[in-house]
C-alpha cells in the first residue's frame, strides 16, 4: 500500500481475529508522545489525504460489485433466485422506462448465479435488485452485519449505512425511488460501508454463516453469532467466488496461476460519471473509480481473509487484488524475503500488452480490461439523481497524492 490512499483489513474468518489493519496515507504516532509542534499539526489536520482518518474502520465506500455475493447469498435463501434461474445479458437493459448498461460492452450471454459472480454480470443483479425490492436488499445487507459497527474494540468505528424506504423518508423526506433500487443492486448509490464491515460479512460468507467480532487482542471478540443463512446457499456462493479467480471467464483470473490458491470477489465503485470510451487510467487520479477486493485462503478451509480497499485505485483487478495476493503469498507461500513475495505477483502489465500507465501515487497495478465499474444506473426519479450518486468519506483531493515511502 505504499504510495496509495485506503486501506487493508485482513481476519481469521473463524474467530475474527484481527492480523492486519492497515490505513494509509498514516502518520508517525511518536508526535504524540511528546510536545506536538503546532505547525505539525496543522500540517495533519490540513492535509487533504486526512491521515488522521482511521479508514480501516472510519471511512466510507460504496462497496460497488464486492456486494454481489451477499445479495446472491440473500436471493438463494429467500426464493429471489433458484440455481436453475437465468438471465441473458446483452450489454444494457430497460428498467422502469430507464437503460442499464453492464459493465462488459456486448453483454455477458446466458447467466446463472455462479457465473454472474465470476463475471460480475450487473445485468443479473439488476433483475436481483428489481425483483427484492430496496427492504430486503437492506435486510439482506443487514443480516451481513453491514449498517451497524462491527465491534472492534477501537474508538470511532464508523456504523455505514444501508438504505431503505423509511431512510429515505427520515433522512431526506421523500420516499425510495425504484430506480435506487437498481443501483443498490450493484453496491452503488447511498449504500456504504467500511473496509472492516465488509471483511466481516466476507467472513459470515465463507465461515458457514456466522458473524463474528473482529478483535485485537486474543479472547475479546466473544462468540461468533450464527446467522441462519443455509449451508447450501454459502457453499454456491463460494464457488461463484472461486472462479472469479480460477474460471475462464473469472474478473481476478489473471491471479489464477500463482502457487497460492485463493478465493473473492473484486469490486469498483464509480466516483463520478465519465465519458464513454474514456480509460480509467486516462483520468485525473482523484476521478479514477476506487478499487476494491475481498478475498480468502485457502478456499476449501478459508483460515485468513483480507479486504483492500484503494481509493482512486480505478481497476480492482489489476490493483487491489494483487495487494491481497500478496498477502496471501506471505501467509501460505513459502518462507521468502519481501522482495521474492512482491516478485511471485508482479504487477499485472507484465502480463499483457498494454504498457503501464502514469503512477502519480505509486500504484502497483496497471489498466485491465477486467471488470471496470458500470456506469452509476439512473434513478427513476430524474429530480432525485444526486441521491444515487456514490459517496465516499473523505472527499477526494485536489490533486494526485505524492508518493510517500
């Protein structure tokens, strides 16, 4: 994470213990063992990359396709879906009188639920979306433990939100629009959360259905708490998420080959509207989408799980999956230096043809054609289209963020 903004969050899905909490940019807490100078703080507290925001456990993110394998967790338990149930996807679809486009031009073919988790099919989620309604996308999301503080025994853990129809009346004073819906669908619109709740929703997924309590120090995290979702809907989920990166057709399969074998979803969440044909690396850092990954290892008996969040990030298979997989590689892989861990995952553009792009914040990734976001859908409702925007916490900078060592 050197040189980026985000943040890493990575837990034993079994028990919730906490390996890694990593918030970057970070600052040296020695300040503040002594007199801290005020020009010093002025320089933190002024700084617009907010170093002093805990963005493991404070910061907000839409959590763009990682939402997927939830709301297909919650479609399969509720009867939304069955295994059988399809959906051809040619590129874009007509919602409530309104265009969806999917994320892949041209579209995805005929799509059942674990291959619309290996490709990230927004046109399958739609219909998902549409046909649940925003309530129980928001139960579903809720019983993931999303919407509410995971528990960490740290100050000032941020509770996300999950949006529903009496949200909306409370908060904004006008009811939810169905077009929101869709957007919900795919993890944008006001739906948000921290890198921490998604680690812990990721581990209710793979760990048989319990939510447990990310934890510190051994022994305080208390029972994990069991969630009711069936065995056989968790164990189709996890194997959609496993061929995202070991399928043919899987958004992470470029990681596929490493020694280390693991699972997860990948996920980019739009931070602004761009022009059709405009490459994510192409545009100012600060518009670029964020990049996001969860994934775990091993697959079979997941016993580590990691979230990478990169803010401005723009591909998350090409960015912030790698930063996983290197995680991953250190825990299983063989006992190596640092460097020989980075050189097992190189970076993604020595594997293709296009060349690198500029790397103002010293991003280890390069431009994919893997899995960009979809463009934001929009609202039913034009006079509410602000609503649906994604949101994150904090704002983006003024400029590219200096390489920092």
């Amino acid at each position: 994470m050197s040189g980026q903004v985000g943040a890493v969050v990575a837990l034993d899905p079994r028990d919730g213990a906490v390996r890694v909490l990593v918030s970057q940019p970070a600052f040296d807490p020695d300040l503040f063992a002594g007199h801290l100078e005020p020009a010093r703080w002025r320089e933190l507290t002024s700084d617009s990359l907010t170093p002093l925001l805990d963005r493991a456990l404070q910061a907000l993110y839409p959590p763009g396709s990682t939402i997927k394998p939830l709301f297909a967790t919650g479609a399969l338990r509720d009867g939304v879906r069955t295994l059988d149930d399809t959906v051809y996807c040619t590129g874009a679809v007509n919602i409530y009188g309104h265009p969806y486009r999917c994320w892949q031009a041209g579209g995805h073919g005929r799509m059942a639920l674990e291959q619309a988790i290996e490709q990230s099919c927004d046109t399958y989620f739609y219909y998902v979306a549409r046909d649940a309604g925003i309530d129980r996308l928001a139960s579903w999301a809720r019983t993931f433990g999303l919407g509410t503080p995971a528990g960490i025994e740290l100050g000032g853990e941020n509770p996300g939100l999950v949006p529903d129809d009496a949200w909306s009346r409370k908060a904004r004073g006008q009811p939810w629009y169905g077009g929101e819906t869709i957007s919900v669908g795919i993890g944008q619109g006001p739906i948000l959360v921290t890198p921490l709740q998604l680690a812990v929703a990721y581990a209710a997924l793979v760990n048989g259905g319990n939510l447990v309590q990310p934890h510190l120090v051994p022994g305080k995290g208390g029972a994990p708490r069991p969630t009711g979702l069936p065995p056989e809907a968790l164990a189709h989920v996890r194997r959609g998420m496993e061929r995202v990166v070991v399928g043919d057709r899987g958004t992470a399969r470029r990681l596929g080959s490493l020694p280390v074998r693991f699972a997860g979803k990948t996920g980019t969440s739009q931070v602004m509207r761009k022009k059709e044909g405009v490459k994510w690396y192409e545009l100012p850092w600060e518009q670029r989408h964020h990049a996001l990954f969860v994934g775990y290892a091993p697959p079979s008996d997941p016993q580590l799980l990691v979230c990478v969040v990169v803010e401005h990030g723009g591909d998350a298979a090409s960015v912030a999956a790698p930063i996983a997989a290197r995680i991953f590689q250190r825990a299983f892989g063989p006992k190596v230096e640092d460097g020989q861990v980075t050189a097992a995952v190189p970076p993604i553009w020595q594997n293709t043809s296009l060349p690198p792009p500029p790397a103002p914040n010293g991003q280890i990734g390069t431009p994919g054609e893997v899995e960009p976001a979809a463009a934001a859908p929009e609202p039913a409702n034009p006079s509410n289209r602000a609503a649906v925007r994604p949101v994150s916490q904090p704002g983006p900078p003024l400029q590219a963020p200096p390489t920092r060592q």
